[in-house]
C-alpha cells in the first residue's frame, strides 16, 4: 500500500518528485543511523559497568511494555507475583530495572506500577534498550550477557499456577487515589 502509493506520487509528479523523495528518504536513513550508532556506543559504558558490578550484584533491565492497557498491567503484575515466589528470579543479589521508549497508555496504571517496580525515564531507556541489542548481537560471544536482561514470565501472558491467587495483589488504589472522582 505504502509503496504502491509512492510509486504513484513518483508517475505523477515526475522526476522532481523522486528528487524530493530520495532525499527525504537518505535523510531518514542517516537520522536513524546516527540514532543507534549513538545508542550503541552510549550502551557500552553500561555493559561495562553492569559486568564490574555483577560479583556483588546482578544489574537486570527490560522493557516495560507500555502501549497497550493488558500488557501493562497483566505482564507487570505477573512479574511481581513471580518475584514474590521465587520464580524466574537468580540465585545470587540482585535487581530489576525497567525502562520505557514510549508515552504509557495509561497514566493512572503506570504510577501505580511504579510504586512497585524500578522505572527509568524514558532518555535513559534508549540506552538500556542499546545495551540489550547489544547483547542480543553477542549472545553466543559472551553468552554471560545475557543473564542482565530479565526473562519474559514464565509462562508467558497465562498465570497457569494461580499466582494472582496466591500473592497479595500489587497494583491498588491509595485512599487518595479512591476518593479522586474523574468525571
């Protein structure tokens, strides 16, 4: 469709089109290059840092999935109930950060979470999100890497072990909170 439409603005307005478009196009090219050569050298610093540290603490980081509503909150408090049974967790001292690369799509939920979790803004998220392309790309050069990005659940999106049942919930009101009418 994208394409098909380009083609068509390209028959009709000829080659001045096409000028226009080519450089609009190596614009965007040279744009995102340069935003990732920036992430990746800005992200080694942080692999380092994480590796010095990991003796005496495992640094872990993921994305926190914030663009859709079931995501944020079913996922988030999934992992918490995981954490608070010992599931999907290290061995040794430990602690997660989460970081984000977009506006949440609930303001409300997503303060509520971060009561509970580690959040970074979203400037420093770019760099996390760096280190763990990084670490993807070397994976099986440095398959230890890999220990800093915190797994998905254990079971995906399902609860299947009724965790939600057997913890106490994390994602609640405060009185404040409760006694706020929207409408």
């Amino acid at each position: 469709m994208f394409l098909k439409r380009q083609i068509t603005q390209v028959m009709n307005g000829g080659f001045s089109t096409l000028v226009s478009k080519m450089k609009l196009l190596n614009r965007f090219i040279i744009y995102y290059f340069n935003l990732f050569f920036i992430m990746m050298i800005a992200s080694v610093p942080l692999i380092i840092i994480v590796t010095i540290i990991k003796p005496f603490y495992l640094i872990r980081w993921k994305e926190l999935s914030v663009r859709r509503i079931g995501d944020l909150a079913g996922d988030t408090e999934l992992y918490l109930c995981e954490r608070d049974v010992k599931l999907n967790v290290p061995k040794s001292k430990y602690f997660d950060i989460f970081y984000t690369l977009y506006k949440p799509c609930n303001q409300q939920l997503y303060q509520m979470l971060t009561k509970n979790l580690i959040v970074i803004p979203k400037r420093m998220g770019i760099v996390f999100h760096g280190a763990t392309n990084i670490i993807i790309l070397f994976k099986n050069l440095i398959p230890s890497l890999q220990l800093h990005i915190v797994p998905s659940n254990a079971h995906g999106h399902r609860d299947i072990l009724n965790l939600y049942e057997k913890v106490h919930q994390h994602i609640k009101f405060t009185k404040n909170e409760k006694q706020k009418t929207y409408w």
